[in-house]
C-alpha cells in the first residue's frame, strides 16, 4: 500500500479517537447515552465500554475496508485515476465518525449539543463530497453510482456521474439546511437521499436505452 497524504491524515484521526475515547473513560456514567430518537431525545444507552470504542472501532474498520475495496477491483487502474479524491473521501468519513463520538461524549458530560446538529453538518458536508467525488470517478465495481447500465459503458458512467455528482451536492446543501429545522431533520437527510438513489439509477437506464438505439 502506498503511504500518502490522506494515509497518514486517516491514521492520525483514528489514533486521535482512540486517545479520545482512553482519556475520557474514568468521566463516562457506567451507562452512556449513545442513541437519540428523530426529536433529539435520548433512547438508547451502553456501557461505558462499549459506548465509548464502538466508534473508533467501527471508523478503523470502515477505513481499512475502503482502503483495500480497490486491491479487489477488476478495474482497479480506474481507480487508481481518481485515488486522491476516493481517499479525500476516507478522511471526510473519518472526521464526521470523530465529531460524532465527540458529540456522544460531550452529552454524557453535561453539555448536551444535539446529534440533529451534528448529523445534518456532517451528512451535508459528506454529500457534498460524495458529489466531488463522482464527477472524478472512473468506471469501476465498488466506487459510485453502480447499476447494470453504467458498468456496461464508460459513456453512461460518465453522464450518470456528471448528474449524479450535481445531484449529490444539492443533496449535501438540503441537509446542512436540517439544521435549521431539526424538527425535520429526518425529512432533509432522507428524502434528498432517496430522490438521488432513484432519479439516478432511471437516468443510467435511460442513457443507456439511448446508447443502443444510436
């Protein structure tokens, strides 16, 4: 594995959580709270064990699955063409993880700042990525908008994610936008989300229905 930038940026959060999670073990309530409902209200809690390094661990997994997903690619010289931008988006990941256990944390010692704060943010700011992200990707197995249609022809990958990458930012805008109505906040990660996922799987057919009639 080649060490880069976003390696090493990756590496330090993951160490910046794990640091986190020991240092602040002996404040945490035997029982912490670790899960809210959709009005910002608490119903769900783990001890301290498991509710303070089940983030880190799942953010360590996740970065080390994205990480070798590419190793296993048929098409992993595509990859390899959009590799800073794919990592960039690993890190983004990471740093939302992070805020999140810090918000766990911070709420189990007293300052309680709604995850329907947090959530909306970081959401907001991955789809955005994620949108950054498809407009540089290449055709590939594990990466992007991956139907029958745009793995057939690199033309309707690359229109699926010219649209899909625009679609995805308008998506990260409306949930940063849940911030402002939290009430709703479900409502502005949600709906976006699904409208994407469906508009660009019809658009990928259509693209393709129209590359074999031409």
């Amino acid at each position: 594995m080649k060490i880069t930038k976003q390696l090493l940026v990756v590496i330090g959060l993951l160490l910046v959580a794990f640091v986190i999670s020991f240092y602040f073990y002996p404040r945490m309530p035997a029982q912490m709270a670790t899960h809210w409902n959709a009005k910002g209200q608490v119903d769900g809690y783990m001890g301290k064990d498991t509710g303070l390094f089940i983030t880190p661990c799942v953010m360590a997994g996740m970065a080390v699955i994205l990480y070798f997903i590419p190793y296993f690619d048929p098409l992993r010289r595509n990859i390899e063409r959009f590799r800073p931008h794919y990592e960039g988006f690993i890190v983004f990941m990471c740093v939302f993880m992070l805020a999140v256990q810090y918000q766990i944390i911070l709420w189990n010692l007293g300052i309680q700042i709604s995850p329907n704060v947090v959530l909306p943010v970081g959401i907001g700011l991955l789809f955005f990525y994620c949108g950054i992200l498809c407009e540089r990707a290449k055709r590939n197995w594990f990466i992007g908008i991956r139907t029958p249609w745009t793995l057939s022809s690199d033309r309707v990958w690359a229109r699926t994610h010219r649209v899909g990458g625009k679609l995805f930012k308008v998506a990260g805008i409306a949930a940063l936008v849940g911030v402002v109505f939290q009430k709703y906040v479900l409502f502005f990660l949600l709906v976006p989300t699904v409208v994407v996922a469906v508009f660009t799987i019809v658009y990928s057919f259509v693209i393709y229905q129209q590359e074999k009639q031409g």
